[in-house]
C-alpha cells in the first residue's frame, strides 16, 4: 500500500473520524483508524461499536492496500508535518512509513482483520434533507435531552417522519422542546427513532459543510450520509462522510401530552433582550436558589432574581400586554436555553397562571414547553 496526499487534506479526514474514538477502550483496534487505499482515493474509518464512521479523500494511489493505526497519534503526526506533500507507505510487518520533506516517522499497526466493520442494513426507510435545516432544528431542541442514564429512553433526540413532516422532540421532564419541517418526501413512508445524545452532537459537528444529507433507518440502526464541500463550494477533497450509529431501543413518550392545549396570555418579546434580561436577572441565584421570578402586569415585564448568599436583582422590559397581573418562576437556564438556540429576533411567550407551564414560541414550527417552580 503507497499513496501521496496532500497534508492538511490527511489532517482535516483525521479530525472528522477522531470523535468517536473513546479514549480508554477494552479493544485496542478500538483506539485505530482503518485506513483503505483504492484508485484515486483513501477511506478512513472508526469505530466504537455504537457509532461508526468513515470519510473519504482524494488521493494519489500508487498501490492499493488497508491498515489501522492509532488514530490520536497518527493526527498528532500528520498535523506537525513540515510540508503539504505527504507519502504513506506500508511495509510487510504491519508498520507504516510517513514521510514529509526531512520528516520520517516510523508508526506501527494492526492488521485490518480484527478491525469491526461498520454494518450495512437493509434501509426501510430513506429520506433527504438539506443539511443547514437539520443543523438548525438539532440546535433548537438537543438542549432539551436528559443527561440522566436511568431515563435512557429521554437520552437523545426523537426523529418523527411522518404526513410529508419531520418533527423533532427533545425532552428531560422538565422542559420540552419540538421544532418541524415540511418534507418532500412520498408521504406513505413514515417512521421514527430516537438518535443517542453522542451520535446528536456528532451530527451537529459535521452538518452544515455541504447541501444535502440522506437518513437511512431501520429498527436498530440509523445511517446519515453527509456531502461535504471545501470553502470554494468544490466537493472531492473530502466528497462524503457516512455515519452509522445504533439507535435508543424503545418507545418515546407521549410527547403531545404535554404541550398545553391552551395558554390564556400571549405577549410577544424581543428574544436577544429577553435573553439578556433573564441573564443578568439569574447572576445572584445560586444552586440552592435557582430561580427566576417574571411579574408580568400592563404592558411591563419584571425579571428578578434573589438568594440569599448573593442578594437581589431587578430587570425591566416593556411589552405589549393589557390582561391580569401574572407572577411566574423558572429556572433560569430552561429559559436562556431555547432563547440562545434560536435565531429569530421576535418569540413569543405564553402562559396561563403561575402553576401552568410556560411556552417559548415562534411563528415556524418552534415551541418550548418549561415546567414552572414554586413562586417562593
């Protein structure tokens, strides 16, 4: 195996497969990249057995040929290399030969064949999708997930595709957020999963680089098949990056349930300042006093905060809004989350009384339910 390749193209394969390694494993394959040499390309993979993932780049193969090799090191490596041009040549013991300019490293490896192959599954079902809109409605939900392991099921996020619609839903039992989108799509497919918290912020990593990405799902597993473009909007350095990932077995919650069929107030505010307020409102809270309180009454918003390690704070902001005096608490962070994921300037926020939920919305297909706290 010998093929010449361009070093930052090397580098940049390297840092988009690096995630998935886990840094202590029982496998030692587990910690090494596959490396495979076909005609005019090279194919780097890994693997943790949960997620897997390969990407592919453009290269001048002289001879073709597989290994695996630590994938950290061999990053470390490749990105301290003194010149663009990098030859990579295999010897018969397994060891793998890098040179560039006066640099020689000598790395040794491990033979492909206990090296786990990512599965190939029959799709039951395929969509397509343009890449920035899942990175937008992933943004606008994963926030939600829980990081509690004994409510696994709630550990990641759901994918619902069904009326020419996906929905997603992300919730811990005390916030939930959901965003949608319309579909083209044959509206007889229909389907969902739940995509693992890991496998959600490596999506989130990776999409946004090109224009479309295909999902493929079956009951276990979950594929998404990213094209990826350089700056110049040129694909083939990297052309495609294919992630494969176990899906969280289970049925999530009646998600429906939750949302309040009917908020009596609805007042609509700017979302940066809203923001802005609720921040400095929550800096004198503290872990045992992680509250908020919004007094709303004819068109003026109070946002306050107090503990008593810290002392008191007091914001203000005008709205629109001519009904009775409201007094509701929140934790500060359930807040400033979806405000901070959001990209529109107005949202709105809706409410009934200080023991129903409140709801942060906008006008295309966003809600965030938050479960408000006892007003003290």
């Amino acid at each position: 195996m010998e093929f010449k390749i361009n070093k930052d193209h090397f580098s940049n394969g390297l840092q988009q497969v690096l995630n998935v390694v886990g840094t202590r494993s029982a496998m030692p394959i587990l910690g090494n990249v596959l490396i495979e040499a076909g005609t005019d390309h090279i194919s780097l993979t890994t693997t943790n057995l949960d997620i897997g993932i390969r990407c592919r780049i453009t290269a001048d193969v002289s001879t073709e040929g597989s290994i695996t090799l630590p994938v950290r090191k061999l990053a470390t490596i490749v990105k301290e290399l003194p010149q663009q041009e990098v030859f990579f040549e295999l010897s018969s013991n397994n060891q793998a030969k890098i040179t560039s300019g006066g640099s020689i490293f000598k790395v040794m490896g491990i033979g492909t064949d206990e090296f786990p192959p990512l599965p190939s599954f029959e799709n039951q079902h395929v969509f397509k999708l343009e890449q920035n809109d899942l990175a937008n409605m992933l943004k606008s939900v994963s926030f939600a997930q829980s990081s509690d392991e004994n409510r696994y099921i709630l550990n990641g996020v759901y994918f619902n595709f069904s009326d020419e619609n996906l929905t997603l839903v992300a919730t811990d039992g005390r916030r939930l957020a959901l965003t949608s989108y319309e579909l083209e799509s044959d509206s007889s497919d229909t389907g969902n999963l739940i995509l693992p918290a890991k496998t959600v912020s490596e999506i989130e990593r990776l999409v946004g680089k090109g224009e479309s990405v295909k999902i493929a799902f079956n009951d276990r597993q979950v594929a998404f098949e990213i094209a990826i473009e350089d700056e110049e909007g040129n694909s083939g350095l990297i052309d495609h990056i294919y992630l494969v990932s176990k899906i969280v077995e289970g049925n999530f919650p009646n998600y429906r349930q939750v949302i309040p069929k009917e908020t009596e107030h609805r007042i609509k505010v700017e979302r940066e300042l809203f923001l802005e307020c609720v921040h400095r409102a929550a800096l004198v809270t503290s872990e045992k006093s992680n509250s908020i309180k919004l007094k709303i009454s004819k068109n003026l918003m109070e946002i306050m905060g107090s503990s008593a390690e810290y002392g008191e704070s007091h914001e203000s902001m005008g709205i629109a809004y001519d009904g009775p005096d409201v007094q509701i608490a929140f934790n500060p962070t359930f807040l400033m989350e979806p405000l901070r994921a959001l990209s529109h300037d107005e949202i709105f926020f809706e409410f009934k009384d200080e023991l129903s939920p409140g709801l942060v919305k906008t006008l295309n297909q966003f809600l965030c339910v938050i479960m408000p706290l006892r007003l003290n």
